[in-house]
C-alpha cells in the first residue's frame, strides 16, 4: 500500500513539473527586439519617444525597432514582416495585431491565419516572439470600462506555442483617463503600457 501510494505521489509530482511553462533566457542589453503592430504600436497620437516600444527599450537597454504602422492589418503585417526580419535579424519580435481586422469585421479565421503565419516567419528567422491580445471593441466594454481580449489569441498562443501577454493593453484602454481618443493610449497610457509589457516579459524571462 505504501509503495502504491509513493507512486501516486510521484505521479502528481511528475504532471505538476510537465505544466509548469519554462522560463526563457534574458536577452542582454542592446539585443535588437521587433514590436510588430498597427497604430497601438506606433504610437497614434503621441510623440515617437512617448510611445511604449520607446518606453521599453529605456526600460530594458534594448534596441527595440517601432514596427508598427498606423491602419495595418495583420494581413499588412503579414506582408512587411519577411523584409523587416531580414533588415534587423532581431532576437525577439512582440506581434500586436488584430484590432484593425476586428474593426474591419474582417474574418477571424484569416485573422488568426495570419498571426500564425507571422509565427512561423519569425521562428524560421531564428527569432522568439511574444504574442500581445488586442481587446475587443465593445460599447458595453467601453461602458463599463472594462474591454476583454478574445479568444483566438489564446488560440493562436497555444497552437504555436508562444507566450502571450493577453490583458495589458486591454486595462490601459479600459481606463478613459489613459486615452488620447476612443482606441489609442494617451502618453501616460503608453507609460502604464510599457511597464505592464515590461512585467510580463520578466515574468517570461526575457527581460531581466
């Protein structure tokens, strides 16, 4: 009975370490990171420097490229990322996108074709990537101020097996005193932005 029962115990101990998710190595200061996005990544409304890759790459020593292009779709980014992979060979690329295909009302299954896509690109490239969830556009979220990031990022994160840092920008945009306008972070959004983007990439090892 007692051998039984060690078994049992190791058994539970053994699942326990399989769930637990790997911590990844630190990149050092000065490796080259891609933040691939729309205009929530571009900085809409503020000041290059105000704008949360900015942010990070003062937070972290990182060169952090501003990928992000005010409109795109992730088909868009689909299309740029092979050149932009080429040109800064970066060590990790942060994918934000999706809004502009919710706004749109685009397919979600094209929507999440192309963010698995942009996936499988950037590991071919040598590069590791952090998928970032884009909330819903709701009235009833804006309402009660409180926006949700849909399901197919986690989809998309668990099919790819990615890390995904699924509500910062949804509590910033929930928060009316963090707009500039109805979908974009004002400067003090994209400082909140920025430290909750930088948490989260400590939490997952990148970021020391």
């Amino acid at each position: 009975m007692r051998t039984i029962r060690w078994l049992l115990l190791l058994a539970v101990v053994l699942l326990a370490a399989c769930g637990e998710v790997e911590k990844q190595a630190a990149l050092p200061a000065g490796s080259v990171v891609l933040a691939l996005g729309d205009s929530l990544t571009a900085g809409a409304g503020v000041a290059s420097d105000q704008a949360w890759p900015a942010l990070l790459a003062a937070r972290t020593g990182w060169l952090v490229v501003n990928g992000g292009v005010n409109g795109n779709t992730s088909a868009d980014a689909l299309q740029r990322l092979p050149a932009l992979l080429e040109e800064h060979q970066p060590a990790l690329v942060l994918l934000t996108l999706g809004g502009n295909d919710m706004l749109r009302r685009l397919p979600l299954p094209e929507t999440e074709a192309n963010l698995a896509r942009m996936v499988v690109l950037c590991k071919a490239a040598g590069a590791q990537i952090v998928l970032l969830g884009t909330p819903q556009p709701s009235l009833a979220g804006a309402v009660l101020r409180k926006l949700s990031t849909p399901e197919f990022y986690r989809q998309v994160a668990k099919s790819q097996q990615v890390p995904l840092i699924e509500d910062a920008i949804a509590e910033v945009l929930s928060d009316p005193l963090l707009k500039g306008d109805q979908i974009h972070p004002n400067a003090e959004g994209h400082t909140l932005l920025s430290a909750k983007i930088h948490d989260a990439l400590r939490e997952i090892g990148y970021a020391g």
